[in-house]
C-alpha cells in the first residue's frame, strides 16, 4: 500500500506540464511505464540494501533465503530498467509480471508469520491488507507495457 503511494506520487508527477511535454513522457501509458520503471528499481535496490529483512520475507521451504533475495532485486531492477526504455517495455512488463506472481507466497508467509521481522515498520494487518495491491501491480505493469488488448488493437488501427 506505501509501495502504491510511491508508484501514484511518481505518476502524478510526470503528469505535471513540464514534465509531460517530454516525449519520453508524451502519454499516460509511457508515464505509467517510468514511474513503475523507477518504482521497481528503487524496490530491487531495497534488497541489497537491506537483505536481512528481504531473507526473513522467504518461505522456509525454500533453501538459500538470500540467493532469492538477490535473485528478486537484479530481477526488480532488470524489470525497472527494462519499463524505462519503450523498446524493451513490453519484455520488462511480461517478465515483472512472471516476478510478481512468484513472489506472491513470499508476500503472504510475510503476512501469516505475524512477526517482527517485516520489511517495513507497520503493524500486522497492513501486510494482509497489501497482498491484493499484487493484482494492481500487475495490471499497472500490463498498461505501461502495452500487454492490454485494447492498447493492442489501438496500436494496430495507427500501424495501418
């Protein structure tokens, strides 16, 4: 949920006059694609920054917690770096996706375990409250890489 006022505060600012008129910022989707862009790198940074924490959001039947700490990091970075670039936006969005599904039981044994060893300094129930923000997640990424259908058929009618 902080995550998501993050990815909107990023998005809100490109949407400003001067920053709009950027043709790397021409439309809502190429806004949408950087702020995720940027969002997902600073997310991916947080793992190496603080790797402790990410280890302890890994189920325990998964061996080497810090391998997918690291693993899903250069992943979030790759993915991030990938929106920022229009050529590579709709590769980094299928492969964010594949990430953010696979995280989803990291993201609900975080929840269930009901510790002090969250990520992020809030109370309990935010981690329950978080998980469907996985779904929007996925469908913001879908929007800024072009993956929805009707962003296909548009796409199409200006090729021809």
């Amino acid at each position: 949920m902080s995550f998501a006022l993050v990815l909107l505060s990023f998005f809100a600012l490109f949407h400003l006059p001067p920053l709009r008129r950027l043709p790397a910022l021409s439309t809502p989707a190429s806004r949408a694609a950087v702020a995720a862009g940027l969002f997902f790198i600073g997310a991916g940074v947080m793992h190496f920054l603080m790797p402790a924490r990410y280890d302890a959001m890994i189920p325990p039947q998964l061996p080497s917690p810090r391998f997918w700490t690291l693993l899903s990091g250069v992943l979030e970075v790759a993915g991030g770096v990938g929106l920022l670039l229009p050529r590579t936006r709709r590769l980094a969005s299928l492969g964010l996706i594949a990430l953010l599904v696979a995280v989803l039981p990291a993201n609900i044994h975080e929840a269930a375990a009901n510790s002090a060893s969250h990520v992020l300094p809030f109370p309990d129930w935010y981690f329950w409250l978080r998980l469907p923000f996985q779904l929007v997640y996925i469908a913001w990424v879908a929007w800024a890489g072009g993956l929805l259908p009707s962003q296909s058929r548009a796409r199409r009618a200006m090729a021809g």
